[in-house]
C-alpha cells in the first residue's frame, strides 16, 4: 500500500505567496505615511522649543531678536534634524513664524 505524500503543492504556495503580497503592498504605504507624520511631529515640536526659548531669551535680555546659534547649548541642546531641515539659520522675533525646510517640503511654526 503506497502512503500518501505530505507537504504542499505548487498552487497552494503560490496563492500563500501571492497573499503575503498583496499583504505588504497595502501596509508598506501605511507605514511611510506613520513615519512621515511621525518626522513633520517632531520638526512642529522642535520648532515650537525654538520659539519658545527663544521668546524667554528675548524677555531675560530685553532684545527684539535671536539667532538659533545664541540659544543652543543654553536653552536647549543642538537640535539633530530628523528629515533634512537645517535649523541654523532660524531667527525668533518678537513674533513671528519659523519655517524650516525639509526632504519632503516646507514646516512652519507661528508663534
């Protein structure tokens, strides 16, 4: 009496292939979309701490104005960017927005 085969056929791998598929091409732009908002989060949270310290500097020194380069190491650690915005040559006045460009576009932030 021959025993019956065990495992799988060609088919049955295919269509588990072609799921797992279809699977990743629904959630691989799910999660581009969770990291790009993630990235412009944390540059809004970034620009509001310059802002932020900024405006203390400015009521502590009596000034209308400072450059980012003045309130890093003071106020706040050098700040790393996270998607290609350069904060260096951010300024905050007495009011105003700071807008910083990034890999995917512009970020500003009114104060």
């Amino acid at each position: 009496m021959n025993k019956p085969k065990k495992g799988f056929t060609l088919v049955e791998i295919m269509i588990v292939v072609v799921i797992i598929a279809l699977l990743a091409t629904m959630a691989i732009p799910a999660f581009q979309k969770i990291q790009e908002n993630s990235e412009r989060n944390t540059i809004m949270n970034n620009l509001e701490m310059i802002a932020s310290n900024g405006q203390r500097y400015l009521l502590e020194n009596g000034v209308t104005s400072v450059d980012y380069s003045a309130l890093v190491g003071t106020y706040f650690p050098e700040i790393q960017p996270v998607a290609g915005e350069d904060y260096t040559n951010l300024t905050v006045s007495v009011d105003g927005t700071l807008t910083v460009s990034t890999d995917s576009g512009e970020i500003s932030y009114t104060y």
